[in-house]
C-alpha cells in the first residue's frame, strides 16, 4: 500500500488512519440502518448478509483505530509497525467499501425507486467520506473507492431507463472527481505534515553543524534503550585554541571549522548515539548500548584523535586541541543531569591540565594526557 514516502512522512500518514473513530462510527451505523430497512424491505438474504458483514467491519475498523491511536500516544510499546497498522486498516477499508457497493447494486436490482434513493446517499456518503479521511494513503482510498463504486455503476446502469443510465453516468463522473480530490488532498497533507517535520527537526538540530542541539540531546537521551547488562557514556568536549583561530582567519573560517568537527563527530557515531552541539565550540556525545568499560576509554581518545588532525581552512592547515570529558553509568541507573554535571566537574579539570581527556566515575577518576595545539 506504500508509495515512495520518506519514513517520517509514511509514519505520520499512517498515524491519520487512528484518528477518524467518528467518521466510521456514523458510516457503520448508516450501513447498518441501510442495509436492515433494505433487507426488510425487499425480503433479500444477501442484503443481510452485506449489511452484517459490514457492520462488523466496521466495528472491526472503530476498534483497530482506537488500538493504532493508542500504539501512537506510547511511545510504539510492541512489535507492530506503521506497516502492520496501514494493512489493518486497508483490509478492514475494503470490506466496508464491499459492503457498500453490494447494498447499493443489490438495491438497484430491485423496482423499489425509494430505496434506490437510499443506495445513492449511502454511496455518495461513503465516497465522501473516504475522499475526505482516508486521501492520506491514496492507493487505498482509490481502491475503496472503485471497489464500492463499480457494482452500483454497472447496477444502475443495466435498470435500463434513461434516468438510471443518467445516474450510471453520474456515479462514474462522481468516482473520478472523488479520486482527483483524493490526489489533490494527499498532496496538501503531505506538503503540511513535511514542513511541520521540517520545522521540528529544525528546532532540535544546530543550524551550523547539523548535529542535536540541547533540546534534543534531552530527548534523546530519554529515549535511549535501557538494556540490561548495558552502559551509557557521555563524554563533554570543547575546542581548546579555537578563538584564536575564529580572531586570526576570521568567523567564516570558524563555522568552516565547527562544521568540520560536527562531520568528523557524525563519522565516529554508532546508529544509536548522540552527539551534539550544546555552545559555541562545546560538543556533546552520548555512546549507548556500551558493553564495557574500555569502549568508552575508546570513543574518547578516537573523538580526541579525530579532532586533533589537522583541518584545512582558507587555504591553511591549522590544528586545535580537545578538552574531553566522560562519564559512564549502568542504563538502567543512567540520569541525563547527573550524568552531564559530572562530565561538566571533569572538564575543569581537564583544561587546567592542558586538555586531554578526563574520567569522572562513580569507583575511579584518571587522566590520559593529549597533547593539545
């Protein structure tokens, strides 16, 4: 059912499909009413059975809505995928529309003018509402919508009279138009809900360096897995000489170089970790789903040798030194402000001892010299 998308867009598409209870809830109860006074009307068992099938649908759909919506608001707690959910609501979407399409043409079968008026409403009701809630994945909106559409076209049609063979004209006009609006509303949906997530990765990213900036170095942090058996490391770093460079070459030359750092730090990140900008040359990486202690020892003197060779900027080559700082704790124990004073207490350290890198742990404190520029 997916187009091509990127992953956040598809996700929040899909997320839309939780949140039309309402809209269902009368289109069930509509089929229902329909479909039994049709039913009744008529004396004709697959009407019955139509109007059963899709009430449960639709029920079916009511509560699959309120268990998606659910998934979303927590935090996505078990195996499911937005895949997953968009099936779900496909599946449940066709056998409604199947459910229309057969009331429909089963009521134009008959000679009952009244009830075919009542066909109309319920075809014209469902179209609009799908063309209106469900355009957020068109390729099941489309596919509800013609499989509802054709049995009451081809049903309408084959009455025989002129008037039918005008409304057979109308439902096939209608159908076209409704997946024109589907195309034209998933458009409008897609170019809000991308500028909206634009908008939220900007306010979390550094304009600069492209990195997490403060908010969501929180953020993330609080959403770090907290596997047993697992540490997280923070290690605080800062450029040591780098006014110096940013007064000698200039502030262009400056931004070249934090961008620089901010591409070197992004190269040395596993998918899971962090790393920020937190001022105007003070870093911060966040090393998760650590193993052991000597891991964290060795992102920190790989972040530190990293930053250490030299950048070429304005046609000059020029070096500056790391002042870095870590500390580690077990997941299940880790606490983003505690973690991060105590990162910050071991900086003070580090710069007056000429850089390098400094440890701040609950059992043990050291230092690893790095010559500084």
């Amino acid at each position: 059912m997916r187009i091509r998308e990127p992953d956040d867009l598809y996700k929040a598409l899909v997320a839309q499909l939780a949140y039309t209870v309402a809209p269902m809830t009368v289109m069930g109860f509509t089929i229902v009413a329909i479909g039994y006074f049709a039913a009744t009307t008529l004396h004709d068992t697959w009407i019955f059975v139509a109007m059963v099938c899709g009430g449960l649908a639709s029920f079916t759909k009511i509560c699959v809505m309120l268990r998606h919506r659910r998934w979303t608001k927590t935090g996505h707690p078990t195996s499911l995928t937005p895949k997953d959910w968009e099936l779900a609501h496909a599946l449940l979407t066709f056998l409604v529309a199947a459910s229309v399409g057969a009331i429909s043409a089963l009521i134009f079968r008959s000679s009952d003018f009244s009830l075919h008026v009542l066909a109309t409403a319920l075809l014209f009701g469902y179209a609009a509402g799908v063309a209106s809630r469900m355009s957020v994945r068109p390729l099941i909106s489309v596919t509800a919508l013609t499989i509802a559409a054709v049995p009451t076209t081809i049903s309408a049609a084959f009455a025989g009279d002129a008037a039918h063979w005008l409304l057979a004209t109308m439902f096939a006009v209608f159908l076209l138009a409704a997946m024109q609006s589907v195309s034209h509303v998933y458009r409008t949906a897609s170019q809000q809900i991308l500028l909206r997530l634009e908008m939220e990765r900007l306010a979390r990213a550094d304009p600069l360096t492209g990195l997490a900036n403060r908010i969501a170095l929180r953020e993330g942090f609080s959403g770090i897995s907290r596997t047993t058996g697992t540490m997280i490391a923070v290690h605080c770093l800062d450029l040591d000489g780098f006014k110096a460079i940013n007064d000698r070459l200039g502030h262009a030359a400056g931004d070249d170089l934090l961008i620089g750092v901010g591409a070197r730090l992004r190269d040395l990140l596993e998918p899971h970790d962090i790393a920020a900008r937190v001022g105007g040359d003070e870093f911060v990486v966040v090393q998760t789903e650590v193993r052991n202690a000597a891991d964290v020892e060795r992102m920190a003197h790989d972040i530190v040798r990293s930053l250490t060779t030299p950048f070429n900027l304005s046609n000059e080559t020029v070096r500056v030194g790391v002042s870095l700082e870590y500390t580690a704790e077990a997941a299940k124990d880790a606490e983003f402000s505690t973690m991060i004073r105590l990162a910050d207490a071991a900086s003070y350290r580090a710069k007056r001892n000429g850089g390098g890198v400094e440890k701040e742990l609950p059992s043990f404190q050291e230092k690893v010299p790095v010559a500084a520029a």
